[in-house]
C-alpha cells in the first residue's frame, strides 16, 4: 500500500488532494505571502538585534530596525535582478 494511501486512509481525507487549490491560491495572493513571510523572518532577526543593543533600545526599535534591513535587502536583490535581465521590466 502506498503510503499516500495509508495517510488518506488513517487522516479521512487525501493531504496531496488540494494541491492544485494550494498553487492557485498561491498565485493569485503571492504580494500576500511574500509580506507574511517578511513579517516572520523578521521576528528572529528583531531578535537577535535586540539582543546586540542591550538596554539602550526598545523593542520596537528593534523591530524596526531589522523590517529596515530586509526593506534593503529585498531592494538589493530587485535592483541586481534589474540590472542583469532589464528586458523583463
């Protein structure tokens, strides 16, 4: 028995069965994903940068400070994406 099977079988329903919703979704809210994404990503780097700043800031600070740096890396990572293929944009 395969083991999709087997899951079907024991869960009541097919895990793999909702694939192509999944990928649909994905696509027509990809702006969506890609902000929820950011905002977890952020969430250790916020950490981790109010770790290395002690006391002498708050949290919110940190925040900021780390949605800042991903701000930057995201326009880095368009930036070059534009500079080596510019017959797409």
């Amino acid at each position: 028995m395969k083991i999709r099977q087997v899951l079907a079988d024991t869960l009541g329903f097919d895990l793999l069965a909702g694939k192509a919703e999944i990928k649909d979704f994905s696509r027509q809210n990809s702006k969506s994903i890609a902000i929820f994404l950011l905002l977890c990503l952020n969430l250790p780097i916020a950490q981790v940068v109010y770790a290395q700043a002690s006391a002498e800031i708050t949290p919110k600070t940190a925040w900021s400070i780390a949605l800042l740096g991903l701000v930057i890396l995201a326009l880095c990572v368009y930036l070059f994406a534009v500079i080596l293929q510019p017959e797409k944009f």
